[in-house]
C-alpha cells in the first residue's frame, strides 16, 4: 500500500476546472459553427444508449481499481499518480464532486468525440478520426505518460462506442459517470486503489 500525506492549505482545483471545462464548450462550439461537422446528441436507441453508458462506466471504474491495485510496476506507477491528486480533490463536497464529473462529461466529450472525431473522421476516415481525437484527448490530461496511457485507453473506448452509436448520449453518460465514481474512490476510500492516507 503506497502512503500519501494529507496536509492542509490544499490548492484550490474546483473554479479552475469548471474554467478550463467552459474552455472546453466553448471550443466545441466554435467547431460546430466553423466545420458544421454531422453530430447527434441524442440519436436512435437512447435506452440502449443509457445501458452501455452506465455498465461501461462501471466496467472501466473496475478494471482501473485492478489495475491501480496490481502489484507491478505500472500499477506502482499509478498508485503514486492517484495518489498527488488525493489532496486537491479531498477538499471538496460530495455536490462539488459531482458536479465536476457531469461538466467534465458533457464538455469533454462535445469536444474531443463530438466536435473533433466527427470532424476528423469526415475529413479523412473514421479510423483516423478516432485516433487523433483520443491521441488528442490524452495530451489534455497529461500529467505523467502513465495517465497520458491510461486516458489514450479510455479515450479509444469512448471514441469507438461513439463511432458506433453515432451519437453523443451514451459516451457522456459512460464519462461522466465514469468521473464520479473515481473522484468519490479516491477522496473517500483511497484504500481501495491500495493508497493509504498519512494524516
């Protein structure tokens, strides 16, 4: 179990995340108006949609606890990762928390797989599409090359659920829902992910 200390005076991270997710929208929405790139929100199959959303998140959040969890080097790597974000997000409400996780899902996807896949994969093929918005959407989050891997996997998941649904529904419920089940597992029971806290 790798330790992590929790101190007080934590940076503030809530206003500069909803900042950098309005960044996000307002990008989206500057591509839509310029490229007019062919984007469904809703589409057909929206229960189908909602079902995938959900159980991927679940399936993700799983395989990303067992992955944390593994006793290798990438897991160690990951656990240490996990562990420098503890002490910005442990500040913040449950409401503030989920509140992150359905901006970050909304704004998020209408960028990279709504504006720039759909954009992309028009102007050159699905294929490339898919790879550019998720190499893209990886740098975003770059903080170590172990996220930048970690979001490049999620990213290609998401990418392809999209190019296959065809619409934005099921990836922003899949992301978001994704996004709050790790914010709450990492502020409330970091042990799961084989952290321990140091008061």
């Amino acid at each position: 179990m790798d330790a992590v200390d929790q101190k007080e005076g934590n940076p503030p991270v809530f206003l500069p995340l909803i900042g950098t997710q309005i960044v996000c929208l307002l990008l989206a929405f500057l591509g839509f108006y310029l490229a007019s790139p062919k984007v469904l929100i809703i589409g057909d199959g929206v229960g189908l949609q909602v079902i995938i959303g959900i159980l991927g998140a679940v399936f993700t959040c799983g395989a990303i606890l067992l992955l944390t969890r593994s006793d290798t080097s990438f897991g160690n790597l990951l656990r240490k990762q996990t562990g420098v974000l503890i002490p910005l997000f442990s500040k913040l409400s449950f409401f503030q928390l989920l509140l992150i996780a359905l901006v970050v899902g909304i704004c998020e996807e209408l960028l990279f797989r709504g504006f720039l896949q759909s954009w992309l994969s028009e102007l050159s093929t699905p294929f490339w599409g898919v790879l550019a918005a998720t190499t893209a959407f990886a740098l975003f989050h770059f903080s170590s090359w172990v996220y930048i891997v970690v979001t490049f996997g999620i990213g290609l998941v998401l990418g392809v659920v999209y190019q296959v649904f065809g619409s934005l529904l099921g990836v922003i419920i899949w992301h978001a829902i994704y996004d709050a089940i790790v914010l709450i597992v990492l502020t409330q029971y970091p042990h799961w992910l084989g952290i321990t806290i140091e008061e």
